[in-house]
C-alpha cells in the first residue's frame, strides 16, 4: 500500500501518540518479496499521517521490528475505527481499507519470520552436521565460529573456554577479514576475563542461559577490553554446557550488516551452542578412545615382540645348558632356591621394575608406573641383568619367569 493509492482524510486522528522506533523498521530477512519492506513502509507511513502522529521515529523504541509496528498500528486503526462514530463514510473508508492492509502485512510478516526461523534452524542443523564429522578437538574449536556465521548469518563469532575461573579466548571467525579475527583473538588472550559477579557470563553460569546484550558500548557487564577492540555496538552469547556445566562460550555479532543482534540472534545462538557442546563432547570422546586404542595396539606389538625374543631365549639357554654345566649349575641353583633367591638377588624396586618388564612395559611406561626418571629405570635394568646373569632384557625376564613359576609350584 502507498500513498497514491490510500485515501487519508487530514481530520482523522487518534489521542495515542505514535510509539517511538527505529526507522525503517527491520523486516525478516527470509520475506520472499523484495517489495515487502516498501509495502511495509508505506503503510506505516499511511498509519502515521491517518493517525496524525509524527514520523516513526527514535533509536531506542521497544518496536524494533515490522512485524511489532504493524501490529500497533494495527490496534490503534482498529481502536479509532470502533470509537470513530462521528467520521463520515469516507473517512470510515479509509481507515477500514488501511486496517485490512495491516491485517493482510501482518499475516504475510508473520509468515515470513516462521519461514525464517526454519531456514535458520534447517542453517544450524547443517553446520553442526559438518563439525560432528571432525575428529580432532584442535579442528573443531577452530572452526566453531566459523561455523555460527555460515549457519546462523553472524559476521563475526568468538569461542571462549573456561578455564580457573577465567574466560580465555580460543578462536575468532570474522567474515572476509582474517586479520582482524588475528588481531583480536590476540588482544582477547592477552586480556582474559575473571568470572567475578559483574561479568555477563558469570550470571550466564549461574542461570545456564543465553543472553543479548543490547548496549554493548554502556553495559558495566561486559569485558571492556574485548568489546572496545571489536567495536561492538550489540551481540549476543550462549553458554556451551555438554553435561550441564559450562565449558565454553560463543559470542556473535552483525557488525558489517551494521545491524542490531535481536531476541532472534540469540535463540540462534543458544541452539548452536546446545548442538556444539554435544559435538564437541563426541570429538573429545573419540579422541581419548583412538589414543587409548593407539596405546593397546601398541602394547600388544610390545608383548608380541617379547614373546618372541623369549621364544628366541629359551632355545639359545636350552643350547647352552647342553654344553655348560658351569651354566646349568648356576640355573638350577636360582631354580632351586625359588623367590627368597630372587629377593636376596635383586632390590624391592628392582623386582618392581621386573615384574613391569615382564608385563611388557617400556622404559617410559616403568618410569610413568613407579614415578622415576628413565634413567633410573636404565641403571635398574643393567642392575637386574647382571645379577641374573643375562645378556639381555628377554633373558632377564625368562628368568625371572621361570624363577616365579618354580616358587609357585613350590
């Protein structure tokens, strides 16, 4: 509806002065039509001239959006036509044609922002798709924010992890400018913020909620450091909390679109940080357990390998008791005596570093298992193989072995 086409008798007026706004309003970004924004305009602008009120206008007004104007133009026609007894047929006319084209934008607006609330939705559910299929946890926090402006139309997104009561920066995505994202993901880590009970996101840990900080510039809640050096005017922020404790946090806001964050941006946000935090804990379990199997296959290629130096072992020491009885005396006196030979032989900790050699142990996991250096582990082993008289690790555990399995059946 336009001016050309809308009749607006210049006597008809309402005592409800206009609400102030800013202008023009913001109509949902999936609207189909590109005319919808001027339609909406000018029937505003109809509305305000009918209704003898100012222009929409003002920064701060609690009807930040079309669909909100609309619908207050919307009562304050519809009220004016049920107390309009004294408007003649043409001025009556008007007003019900106006009201019927509010009614008919509100409909069409509000089936815009349901549109635009799925495709935002369908948005995030894709770009969490993308990072459940990554492996590493150093990947997927890099490209987190990333993902928040491909997914939910940011233009720059910030991933904080808490860490000893402090917010420390992990990765900066600003659209077609990554030099700014370096500059201030350093200036963020150089600054962390306390979590004391002034910061914003504390109270988020307290509430587990996301949150829209509409004044970013005035708000004594937010790190002021971090919102100078982004310049951020609005944002919002949700908590990342996998198993309802918060870890994390994701900032975003419109910065190039030189636009106000809304309640919108924020239930965007919220959602994409509930399905992060879920992927994020699947990354960081499939880690551990690839390290974990690392480790096992590991073990089982060291246990492999020292079976058969033991194999390898007992054939060279059953050649050599053939031949030396000066060796099978020696043997058999360590046999016969069983483990109180074997304690007087070697120290606790020398039997404690055996026993670990026997159980396939590597240097480093004997030292990690008893708390000492390598090199202590080192002096113990040349300790152990010359009182068991052995030329190698694989001889010295065979023995050991054998020595045990003796005092066993004795």
């Amino acid at each position: 509806m336009d001016e050309s086409t809308t009749r607006i008798p210049a006597d008809v007026a309402s005592d409800r002065a206009a609400p102030a706004a800013a202008w023009p309003p913001r109509v949902p970004r999936s609207a189909h039509d590109a005319r919808l924004g001027v339609r909406v305009v000018g029937a505003l602008d109809a509305a305000a001239r009918l209704l003898e009120w100012d222009l929409w206008e003002g920064d701060d007004g609690e009807h930040e959006d079309a669909v909100a104007l609309v619908e207050v133009a919307r009562s304050v026609v519809a009220e004016r036509i049920r107390a309009g007894a004294d408007l003649d047929r043409e001025h009556l006319v008007a007003l019900c044609d106006l009201l019927v084209t509010l009614e008919d934008l509100r409909r069409e607006l509000r089936d815009n922002e349901v549109d635009e609330r799925l495709r935002a939705l369908t948005g995030v559910q894709a770009g969490l798709g993308r990072l459940r299929g990554i492996a590493s946890v150093s990947t997927i926090l890099d490209l987190a924010p990333q993902e928040v402006c491909r997914s939910c139309g940011f233009d720059r997104a910030i991933l904080f992890r808490v860490q000893n009561s402090q917010l420390i920066a992990e990765a900066v995505h600003w659209e077609n400018d990554p030099d700014g994202a370096a500059t201030l993901l350093e200036v963020a880590r150089e600054n962390p913020a306390d979590l004391t009970h002034m910061l914003l996101e504390t109270e988020m840990i307290r509430r587990r909620i996301p949150m829209l900080v509409a004044d970013a510039k005035g708000d004594p809640r937010v790190h002021r450091t971090i919102a100078d050096a982004a310049d951020t005017h609005s944002y919002v922020a949700a908590p990342i909390m996998p198993e309802g404790r918060v870890i994390g946090f994701l900032h975003a806001d419109r910065y190039l679109q030189q636009r106000h964050v809304d309640e919108f941006d924020r239930e965007m946000l919220w959602a994409f940080a509930e399905g992060f935090g879920y992927a994020f804990e699947r990354t960081v379990l499939t880690e551990r357990m690839r390290a974990q199997r690392d480790q096992v296959r590991s073990m089982v290629q060291s246990t492999e390998q020292l079976m058969n130096e033991l194999c390898d072992t007992e054939i060279a020491v059953s050649h050599v008791e053939g031949e030396d009885s000066a060796g099978v005396g020696r043997a058999a006196a360590m046999l016969a005596s069983g483990p109180s030979r074997l304690d007087q032989l070697l120290t606790r900790r020398e039997v404690e570093v055996i026993k670990l050699m026997a159980a396939g142990e590597t240097n480093a996991g004997i030292a990690s298992r008893l708390v000492i250096s390598e090199g202590t582990v080192k002096s113990h082993a040349k300790h152990i193989l010359r009182k068991l008289r052995a030329a190698n690790r694989a001889e010295a555990v065979s023995r050991y072995l054998r020595i045990s399995a003796l005092g066993d059946q004795q």
